[in-house]
C-alpha cells in the first residue's frame, strides 16, 4: 500500500427523487447513475482498479439524512 493520502470515493444520495445517484472521485468528473446498486457497483470498481496501483481507498456513502457512512 501507498504512504500517500487515500483517493477519496464519494457516493451520493439523489436531491430529489428520481434523479440519480452520483460517484465522485477525487481529481474525476463525477459519474451520474440509474441506481444506488449501480452507483456502489462504479465505487467498488474504483477502489479495485486503485488497489491493483497500490493506492488505499477512503469509500463513504451519503445517508437519505444528509450524513455519511464508510463502507
């Protein structure tokens, strides 16, 4: 594993129902998503393709409350 700081991997909760799902990666254009699945499924192929490079990963998920969780 690196020394440096981990990517930092955002999952975002729809604003309002019906709009998507976002992933945000630090230093990437956010990616917009159908689903929270498919939304979980783009963060976790991002912490792959990071950990095949030898990078740690920080993953959080935002709660429909505003707050966050690590997964």
């Amino acid at each position: 594993m690196s020394t440096e700081a981990p990517v930092r991997i955002f999952i975002m909760h729809p604003a309002r129902p019906g709009a998507p799902w976002h992933v945000s990666v630090e230093g990437e254009c956010p990616l917009a998503l159908d689903s929270e699945a498919a939304a979980v499924d783009a963060a976790l192929a991002k912490v792959r393709a990071c950990e095949t490079m030898g990078l740690a990963t920080l993953v959080r998920k935002e709660r429909p409350d505003g707050g966050w969780e690590a997964l």
